[in-house]
C-alpha cells in the first residue's frame, strides 16, 4: 500500500500540529496556507503500534540478527528454508516459497501458471491497488467483479457472469483478515479449468471451513509488509502450493530462472527473500497465533462496545463471521455515516484512524485504460465512501477501545443534536 493509502511505514502518527507554510498530505502534495486547520489533542494511540511489539521480542529479534550477521549469509539459505517450511507447516501447505513481496508472490503464482498478454483474471476492485496492478503489470487484463457489501469480499454469485474465454484465473482477496466464501469459487474453477490465486496478503492465519488461508487455492499469496499481522524489517512476500511443479517453477522465476550457478533453464528475475527477513519472521512467527488471538478479542471488544452504545443507525462494525470463517483482523474496519467528518473528528481527538479503500480500483487513473466508470461496482463505490479502520493490534488496551467508541459515540450525539 504505498503511496496514498497507507503510510509507507506501518505506523500512522497523528498530525499534530500542521505547519503554517504547508504540510505535506497523504498524497504527498503539499498544502498551502493551512491557516485555520485545528490542532489534535495529544495522540490516544497509534494506528498501529510495533514499538511495543518490538520491545516483547526485543532480545528474541536482536538475537537472531546476530545469528545472521556472524553468518554474513545473506541471500536465501537456511533461515529462507526454516521459515519456508514453517509456515507451509503451520498452514498445512505442501510448499511454501519466499520472495521479495507480496506483489511478487502475486506476479510469481500468476508467472508459473501461465497467466500472460492476452488472458483475463476475475478479481475484485475493492482492495489494495497490488491484487489488479499486478495482472495488468504481466500485461493481462484484471476484471473486476463486484464486492459482497457485508464482508467486502469478491461476490461469488457475480464470478460466473465475468468469465469468458480468455479467463486463466481467478484471484479472490481475504480482506482485512476473512476469507472470501472460497467454496463456490473452487467450483467454478474447476469446471471451468481456471487457476485460483488467493491474494492471502492481509490474512496469514485466516481459516475458512478448517482450512488456512493460501491453501485452498493453486497458490496463496502473502505479504510481510510490516503492518501486515506477520510483518518483516522491510518487504518481504511468501508463496504456498500444493504442486510440486509450481514449486520448483517459482523457485526458477524467483532466481533468474537458476537452478545451477549461471545455468538458466528460463527466464525469472530477482525476487527472493533476504535472510534477514526471514530470520526476524521465524521469531515472529512463534508470536502470531497469541497476537491473532489478540486483534479477534479486540475485535471482539469493539462490537460489544459499539452494541452498547446503541450506534447501530451510524456505524456498522464488521459482523462476526459465520463459524466456518477465522477472521484474522487485519483491520478492524467499520462502515459509518458521514465518513470524513467523523475522521476529522477523531483526529482532533488524537484517535487515529485509516481508510482502506479510499477509491475502488476501476476508477483510479491508473486503470484508465479498463473504461471504469462510476456506477459500475456500486458496493465497492459505496464502501470506498463510506468504511473507516480502527486500531485493533494485539497492545491494544481495552480503556483505549473505550475511549475510541466514546468519541465515536459523541461524534454522532452532538451532531443528533
Ligand atoms: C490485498 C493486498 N494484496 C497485495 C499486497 C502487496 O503486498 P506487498 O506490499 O508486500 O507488496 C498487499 C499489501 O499491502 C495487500 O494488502
């Protein structure tokens, strides 16, 4: 999420005090005579806070740091494969594959099945711009389909009427942290001969009718971006198959086509996962199931603070998921009335808070070259204008939660008034 909509570190402070001459947006303008702009109190909270999580796995992360400094071995090897095989492990997935991101594991999956110039892949325009950048960056085309208005997700009942004959492969997203209903999903692929290439970025850990998040599909993607619920020191992307072809294809594309020192069976590029990374990861992997349980109790919080409140008629805060669903809250997004002004709000508050999508992806210039027009995918639309994500990380206290819903819930009174 670079650029606009997500802070290019994983941590959101909030402004608190815009200067006078022009302070520098989001979007990396900058405003000019920002004269009446109200301060923010002090902030409540990050966005998301990975000092504190740092500071419980300081001695673990420092520790393995070293191990890979004494070692100077930088470039794959064991760490890369330890942690390869652990998250294939805890996934119950035949191979797992590191490389540089997820928007490479997304090029990669797509790269070994074949998916090139010409082919179309089924996706949903609600999500990061990397799930349909990444079809249209190998020269295919994304088709977009529109959103589910409860989960966010892909909606399954529109998949059918999207395919043609140049569909290769659908790429559903787990956003936020819940799966897509992947049922429905296998079966049209199946009958219809085309891939599936979970975009798992946001949900490492997700489970749907018992099974993880990545494996469902013919590949799952994941990202290790550091806001990510296992996030690294840096970028760092990592790709699941049950096919031991697709595995020995992705480990080709991600070193220059090599097997063998300067012997290239086909053409890849350099997309691997430095040891580093991985070594950090392998620490932080031992955390995750503890800090999952975390953001879910947090999440947990929240709706019974909102039901509390009784804010039904402004906010509507993700359901809980049906019991096949694991929902791993990525992000903790509600939908809401009058959107901006309640962000506004909050900000002055000092409660910080992000909009994951801003723009669903069939407008954003970018994607000019699709004739996206407005109307087109009304749920994404509408949930692009209407959703706002709150902290929900595992430090999280539980006086803070309150305090977030209580300027929530003040925000809506004093404008009932
Ligand atoms: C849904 C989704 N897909 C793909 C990506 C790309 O991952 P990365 O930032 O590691 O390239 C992200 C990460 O932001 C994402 O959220």
């Amino acid at each position: 999420m670079e650029g606009g909509d997500r802070p290019l570190g994983a941590k959101v402070t909030v402004q608190a005090k815009p200067s006078a001459q022009g302070a520098q947006t989001k979007q990396g303008g900058v405003q000019t005579a920002v004269t009446n702009v109200p301060e923010a109190s002090a902030p409540l909270c990050d966005f998301l806070d990975l000092k504190a999580q740092f500071a419980e796995i300081r001695e673990e992360v420092m520790a393995a740091i070293a191990k890979v400094m004494e070692s100077q071995l930088f470039i794959l090897g064991s760490e890369v494969k330890l942690l390869e095989e652990e998250i294939a492990g805890m996934l119950g997935a035949r191979h797992g594959v590191g490389c540089a991101s997820g928007t490479d594991a997304l090029v990669l999956a797509m790269l070994a099945v074949g998916v090139g110039e010409g082919d179309e892949v089924i996706t949903t325009p609600f999500s990061f711009v990397a799930t349909a950048g990444t079809i249209a960056w190998i020269r295919a085309t994304p088709v977009f389909v529109d959103i589910d208005p409860i989960t966010y997700n892909i909606d399954v009942t529109k998949i059918a009427a999207a395919i043609t004959p140049r569909t290769r492969a659908i790429m559903p997203v787990h956003l936020f942290g819940l799966m897509a209903d992947m049922a429905p999903i296998l079966e049209l692929a199946k009958s219809r001969n085309l891939a599936v290439i979970e975009d798992a970025a946001q949900a490492i850990g997700a489970r749907y009718r018992g099974r993880h998040a990545g494996t469902l599909g013919d590949f799952g993607c994941f990202s290790f971006f550091p806001s990510k619920n296992l996030g690294a020191a840096g970028d760092g992307g990592l790709i699941t198959t049950e096919k031991t072809e697709f595995d020995e294809k992705l480990r080709l594309l991600r070193m220059h086509g090599s097997k063998t020192k300067y012997h290239h069976d086909i053409l890849g590029t350099n997309s691997r996962l430095d040891a580093l990374q991985a070594a950090i990861l392998r620490v932080k992997l031992r955390h995750l199931e503890k800090w999952t349980r975390g953001r879910q109790e947090r999440a947990k919080k929240y709706r019974a603070l909102f039901a509390e409140r009784n804010l039904r008629e402004f906010v509507t805060p993700p359901l809980p998921p049906p019991a096949e669903f694991a929902h791993v809250y990525n992000q903790f997004t509600i939908r809401c009335r009058r959107r901006d002004e309640l962000r506004e709000y909050l900000r002055l508050k000092g409660i910080p808070s992000e909009i994951y999508y801003p723009r669903a992806l069939h407008l954003q210039p970018a994607f000019a070259n699709l004739r996206g027009a407005a109307g087109q995918f009304p749920h994404a639309e509408a949930a692009s204008a209407e959703v706002l994500s709150l902290p929900v990380f595992p430090e999280l206290r539980e006086e803070q939660q309150m305090d977030i819903v209580n300027a929530i819930a003040q925000f809506y009174a004093a404008s009932a008034r």
